[in-house]
C-alpha cells in the first residue's frame, strides 16, 4: 500500500470514483455498494481521520479533513475524480471543492449538505456530545443508527443497522466530539454551489432526518449544472436502503462526466 496519510481501499481501472463515508462510519459502508463499479472504473473508498484504520488528527474540522484527503489522492496520483460525499463525507466534499477545485470532474452530495447548522441542529451537537461523555458511545450508537433509516426498511436494513452501529462502536471518543465540534462549526457553502464549476449531483432520500427534503430543495438549484435524485421510501442511508436504485442514480450522473466510460460499464450491466 502506498505511504498515505489515510486508509483506503482501492479496486478497478478508469476514471476514478472517490468515497467519503459519514459520521462515525468507515469506508466498509461502501463495500457491497461499490463492488459493481469496478469493472469500469477506479473505486477508491477512504477512512476519514480518526475513522476505521486511519489515524487520528488534532484537528477534524472540514478543512483539514480535505486536505488529509487530498494528500491521500495524490499520492495515489489521482488527478481528477468523481467524489461522491455521504452526510459528514460531503462535508468534507464541498471542503475540498473550495480548497482544491481542480481535483474535481464532478460532487455527489449523498445525503449531504452545504447548509450551515442551524441554531437548533448545533445545540443538539452539543447535547449529543454531553451524552456521549456521560453514557458511552455504545448506548449512543444502539439509539442513533436506526433513526436514520426510513421506518419501513429498518427490519429489513436489520444487518446493515447491526454493521453500522459495530463500526460506530469502534470509533474513538475523540473522533466523536472532535468531528461533532467540527461538523457544528462548519461555515456555510451554499455560495460556492452557486461558483463551483463542477457538476453537483444531488442524493436525496424523501424521509431523511438528517437532511430533510426542504434543505436539497432549497440549494439544488444553485450550481450551475447539476442534477438531483429524490429517493421515495429511503432515509438518510440510501446505499443500504435502495442500493440498486442509488447505484443507477449515482452511474447516470456520472454518465455525464465519463460518457463513454459510463456507457460501457451499464451496457455490460444491463442497466
């Protein structure tokens, strides 16, 4: 493995497609949804600092996360990539179109945001931090993980919730209240969807908590191209809970950055 500055895997040949995960995951929650993609393309799925193997840092706010990522990429002599963002990885994502705009031939916001946290959103960081010092990451990730999925897929998501919350589980408590400070910190970057010259894609689940339907609707329409996908029946967890529809989502959009490439991989798909 390449010297890095963060944990990765890496599978595929072509363009390359970048993941970031979210809050307390690691880059195990794109395995199953990434695993077709390779046969077209560079799938490279990244530990976040302080997630799954990477190390942790001083610092995880949004934009030294994006410089950790960036250091990452080059090294593994990336040049461009699609980067597709889940929750806190697309945070991180619009972080990185700021910093390094020209690492990009295109953003999936994947349940994600550029809005800043409101009033509301940031005093429950704070409480959720005050919970996790007093009670445990354990019975704070029993009670988080489920919510996020639509109601109608938890029994069914069952093995993902139980996946998720294993890994949430193994994150260390200074990942936690560090990436909670950071992720209430952050500033608002709805001015750079309106300036981004990449193309923006859009992930949208219709019952996501965290990212309600009104917040994609009300920045949308701010990049100067982009498209949007609204998810019925789907929470904020859309590669567990509609991973074939997400999958197709995810290849239309990049269909329009790798025309040829994109074609080829859903003719021999048969999508």
């Amino acid at each position: 493995m390449t010297n890095t500055t963060l944990t990765y895997t890496e599978a595929g040949t072509g363009p390359a497609l970048v993941f970031l995960h979210g809050f307390c995951e690691s880059k195990d929650v794109w395995t199953d949804f990434t695993k077709p993609l390779v046969h077209q393309f560079r799938v490279i799925a990244l530990d976040l600092p302080g997630h799954g193997e990477s190390p942790g840092t001083q610092d995880f706010s949004m934009e030294n996360q994006a410089r950790q990522v960036q250091e990452t990429l080059q090294a593994l002599q990336v040049e461009k990539c699609l980067l597709i963002g889940h929750s806190m990885g697309g945070y991180v994502s619009l972080a990185i179109a700021e910093l390094f705009p020209e690492l990009l031939y295109g953003l999936c916001l994947f349940h994600s945001s550029a809005l800043p946290d409101s009033e509301e959103k940031k005093e429950n960081r704070n409480k959720t931090a005050d919970f996790v010092q007093k009670h445990g990451l354990d019975k704070f990730m029993d009670s988080f993980v489920a919510p996020l999925f639509a109601e109608s897929n938890r029994v069914s998501c069952q093995p993902a919730i139980e996946k998720m919350q294993a890994i949430g589980k193994a994150t260390p408590l200074e990942t936690v209240l560090g990436c909670l400070q950071a992720m209430r910190d952050r500033p608002d970057r709805t001015e750079l969807l309106k300036t981004t010259a990449a193309p923006v894609f859009f992930m949208a689940g219709k019952e996501d908590p965290a990212v309600p339907l009104e917040a994609t609707l009300q920045q949308c329409h701010l990049p100067e191209n982009s498209m949007t996908y609204f998810l019925g029946h789907v929470g904020h967890m859309g590669m567990f809970e509609n991973t074939a529809l997400t999958r197709q989502a995810l290849l239309k959009f990049a269909e329009t950055l790798y025309p040829a490439d994109a074609q080829k991989y859903r003719a021999a798909n048969s999508f």
